[in-house]
C-alpha cells in the first residue's frame, strides 16, 4: 500500500518541504554501512550483492527526484540506519516522513485526539486475535488509564493546530548529555502501552519504593506521541510537540530550580524526551514549539534543567542496592534479554549495552547470549500492521528468527526493556518479563498482585512453576 502511494508527487512535496528527516540524505555516498544492519531487508544485500541497495533504492531515488523502488512499508521504523550511518542519514526517517505525507495509520491520530493518548481499546485486536477477551476485560476494569479531560483538549488542540515539520531545524552541534547522576525524585511516565503490562509499571514503583527514590506521576500528562509517530499517526512536529507539552506539565510540578530526571518503563518514550530535548536545545526550536504552546496557554522553559533517566542507564546507578534487596533468586531460569531498537536509538550506538543483562544477572537467573540481544524482535508496527490486513497470527521472518532463536538457546523467558517488544513476543508465543518485572519477582513481590503475570497472553507458569515461583 505504502509503495503504490508513493507518487513522484509526494517525493516532490516532501523534497521541497524543508522537513528535518531529510535534512542530509544528499550526503548518502552509497558507502553501505547501514546495509547489514537493517532487520527488514529492505535493503537485503542478498537480493544483488550490492552492499549500497539501501542506499541507492531509497536516498539516491530522491536524489534524482524518483520515487524508491522498494516497499516502504516493511520497515519496522527501529532506526538502526540512522544510528550506524556515519553521515547522520536516516532511512527510518525519511520513510517515517512518507508515512505522515500518506497519512497512515489515522486511526491512532482519531485516537490521539479524542483521548490524549493511545486508550485500552487501540490494543483490543491484540487481544481478540489471541480469544483473550477476559484479559483485555480484566485490564480496563482493574486498571483504567485516562488522561485527564483539560490534557485531552490541549492535546486535540495542538493536533487540529498542525504544524509542519519545517519550523524545526536539526540540533546544531549540542552539547552531549551530562552522565545521569541518582536522582532524588523522578517524574514517572505512565506511557500507553503499559496498558498491556500494568504488572511492568507496578513493579517499577515497587522498586523505586524499595530504593527510596520518590516519584511523581500526574494525569495531565499525556501520550509523548512516541508510538504513533512510528506507527504512521502523529507527524514529527506533533510528536515533539505533545513532548514539549509534556515537559511544561512537568515543570509546573517541581520547584523552579530543581533538575527533572523523567523515566519510565518505554524506551520509545525516553526517546520521544530525549529527541525533544535535543532540539528544544535550539533557541529558534524552542520559540517555534512555544508559539504553538502558547494556543494552549503553556510554555516550555529550558531543557537543561532536564534529563532522561531510561531505566537501562538508571537502574544500573543502583546495582548494588538492588542486588542487596533481591530475596528470591531465579537461578534455574534461563534468560536470554533483548535491548530494544529504540533505546539504541537514543543512545546514537548499536552496541549492547552492559545493562539489561547485568540486571537480569544479579537476580540469580542464568543470562545466555544470543541473537536477540541486539537484533529487531520484529516491531509494533509490523504487529499492528498484521492485524490491519487480517493476517494477524502469520509471524513475520523476524518473529520466526525470535521464535528459533528462543528454542535452539533452549531458553524460558526473554527479558526485555520495553512494553512494546514485550507484547511482539508475548503475541507469537514467547514467555516474556519487562526487566522491572523480573527485578519486582526477584525482590519478592507478588507474581499476580503486583506483576500481574496472568495478563500477560504467553504463560510464565511452565517457566516460573519450574523454579518454585508459581
Ligand atoms: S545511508 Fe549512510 S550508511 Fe547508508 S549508504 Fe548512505 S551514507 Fe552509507
Ligand atoms: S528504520 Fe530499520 S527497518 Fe527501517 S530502513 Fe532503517 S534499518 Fe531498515
């Protein structure tokens, strides 16, 4: 669909319009490096050995004015293009900037503007192809999630207000990010997609409550735009701007001076601040995204006074104390853990990070390596993308390199950082922990109470009974 809908017109459009994800494509020397590091294969070197066919297929169609050759829509938006690219040309940005000229996916837009954020029901067809009614039932009862009723006016306003994607420039030679210090307090993100895992956002503040450190959530704030971005239904400049809104709610929150660590249990939505931070950075930015801020009488202040604290960089800050609080140790499990795309994403680096598997490590379960450390679980995208041409439960070639991956590494449960990759491989078959669910079981909370275990669709109990934990 997305490859008919692309018309030399649309290239036209998009090359004129001065939009920030194609600020650089013309740099794109063909040099192939993304090549092997794209999940989908768009630009699968096997199809012509050409170490450069991502490259020529989608940067060098635009810069003869065609449009690309290949089908669009296989991408599964995890942005490994742009994070390896030595030129800062992103591939995953520029088919994002198709999606929002073709409109994609407007049923998360609708959704977007008539609840702030993506409600229970957006996962309801996650549900039904699985026969799990009950459970998706038990969720909206047991744990509604709403914002409330003046964020939900800000949020339409901004989005019936749009503004192009031109009034923002890339960051210019910003600063890097200071090195993340504990926190006293964090502003704790409710994201979306905890509406799946509610047992992964309990355990996160069960955690920081065995930790000490605060946190504050509040209603008022809203989806960061995050997932729908990626999805196809929010633009680049409403993402950053329900991100900015976001940040001014936050603000309001703290004490004038005090530094604002935010975290959360999604990496798409430490990606959403963390990008937003970059480029409110710059002074133009940050007057173009207040301008439209001031419709819905907010402003957005300095972003030095804020830092991303993702779980991955901030739960390591804790290592020790955490491991001085784990009172059921998993040994016997057999883990393999999966860092999500988007995290790298935000990092600007493919490689792995020593954080998830020194988590899982220090709960007693057995870390085996394997490919799913680092490659694409197969994305959210792609799972709602099934669901929307009817071929729901048919598994994606990169849900069949999980699924083999999972059975020749012979192992129990796969430990992830992120809601959305928790419900990939939980919807095709794969027993799955959030790590702050492992950590919650390993300091002793309760597997139904608190982590909820029987939301999940893929049962823990063959895994977890084994080792005397349910
Ligand atoms: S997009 Fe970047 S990494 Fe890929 S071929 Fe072009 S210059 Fe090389
Ligand atoms: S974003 Fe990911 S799937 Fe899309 S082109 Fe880039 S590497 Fe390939």
């Amino acid at each position: 669909m997305i490859h008919d809908a692309i018309t030399e017109g649309t290239v036209r459009c998009l090359l004129g319009s001065g939009d920030p994800r194609l600020r650089n494509f013309r740099l794109c020397n063909a040099c192939g490096s993304c090549t092997p590091y794209c999940p989908a294969r768009i630009n699968d070197p096997g199809a012509n050995g050409d170490p450069g066919y991502l490259a020529r297929r989608v940067t060098a169609a635009l810069q003869a004015g065609r449009r690309p050759e290949v089908n669009l829509a296989d991408c599964v938006q995890c942005y490994s293009c742009e994070t390896v690219c030595p030129r800062s040309v992103s591939i995953g940005g520029i088919i994002n900037a198709v999606y929002e000229a073709e409109h994609v996916q407007p049923i998360f837009r609708r959704m977007l503007l008539d609840r702030g954020c993506l409600p229970s029901h957006a996962f309801f067809p996650v549900y039904a192809s699985k026969g799990r009614l009950a459970n998706f039932v038990a969720k909206v009862v047991r744990y509604p999630y709403r914002v409330d009723g003046r964020a939900a006016d800000e949020v339409r306003s901004l989005l019936e207000n749009p503004v192009g994607a031109s009034a923002f420039s890339p960051p210019n030679g910003t600063e890097p990010a200071r090195p993340l210090a504990p926190p006293d307090r964090v502003f704790h993100l409710r994201s979306c997609c905890a509406f799946n895992y509610p047992g992964a956002d309990a355990s996160q503040r069960r955690i920081f409550d065995a930790l000490g450190v605060r946190y504050v959530t509040s209603r008022s704030q809203t989806c960061c735009g995050g997932a729908p971005h990626y999805m196809g239904g929010a633009g680049f400049a409403d993402r950053l701007l329900l991100t900015a809104r976001n940040l001014s709610v936050i603000q309001d929150l703290w004490g004038a001076d005090d530094e604002i660590a935010v975290t959360g249990i999604c990496p798409t939505c430490s990606d959403s601040y963390a990008a937003a931070l970059e480029l409110l950075s710059g002074s133009a930015n940050r007057a173009a995204a207040n301008e439209a801020l001031a419709g819905i009488g907010r402003e957005v202040g300095s972003p030095e006074i804020f830092s991303v604290a993702n779980i991955l960089n901030l739960y390591p800050l804790y290592l020790d104390e955490i491991r001085g609080l784990i009172e059921t140790r998993l040994s016997g499990l057999r883990v393999g853990v999966h860092v999500s795309c988007h995290y790298r994403k935000m990092n600007g680096s493919l490689a792995v990070p020593p954080g998830l598997q020194n988590l899982a490590a220090i709960t007693g379960a057995q870390v085996v390596r394997s490919r799913m450390e680092q490659y694409c679980c197969g994305g959210v995208k792609n799972l709602f993308d099934r669901h929307l041409s009817g071929h729901a439960n048919e598994l994606s070639r990169l849900n069949r390199l999980a699924c083999l991956d999972f059975a020749e590494n012979d192992l129990d449960v796969m430990v992830v950082d992120c809601p959305g990759c928790e419900l990939v491989y939980d919807h095709i078959g794969i027993p799955v922990l959030h790590v702050t669910e492992l950590l919650a079981l390993a300091m002793g909370a309760d597997p139904r109470e608190t982590v909820y275990l029987q939301g999940h669709l893929t049962s823990l109990s063959p895994a977890l009974g084994r080792i005397g934990l349910l």
